[in-house]
C-alpha cells in the first residue's frame, strides 16, 4: 500500500486540483488507520467537488473520529 500512496501523491503533483486523486489516497489512508489523514482528503475531495457522493460518506464515516478527537483537546 505505501507504493500506492506515494503514487496517488506523486500524482497530485501534476493534477492537485483532482478530487478522485484526493478520494483514492482518503480511502488508501483509512484503509491502513490513518483516520486523520483520510479524514482531510475525504474534505479535500469534497471542497474539489461539492456534489462528490464518495466523499461526504467517507467523511460521515470519519465524523466520529473527528468529534472524538476534538473533545480531547
């Protein structure tokens, strides 16, 4: 999976503005636990693209984690 990661990235680095780059590294991330950083690119992807389905159920997924995360602080 770290191969795929580093590829999705690489490819930002020609397209940033892609919300399907963003969507695929967001489901690579939560995938391999890392709920923060899925959680970001699931927001990415949806800024990129409002209407994106995929993104706001990844983000409603996430969206305990992050209520979590924030009554901790």
């Amino acid at each position: 999976m770290d191969k795929s990661l580093y590829h999705f990235r690489k490819s930002l680095d020609n397209d940033p503005t892609n919300p399907e780059i963003h969507l695929n590294i967001a489901n690579l991330l939560e995938r391999i636990g890392d709920k923060t950083g899925a959680y970001d690119s699931f927001k990415m992807a949806l800024n990129l693209n409002d209407n994106s389905a995929k993104a706001l159920d990844g983000l409603k997924r996430l969206s305990d984690f992050e209520e979590e995360k924030e009554e901790r602080r």
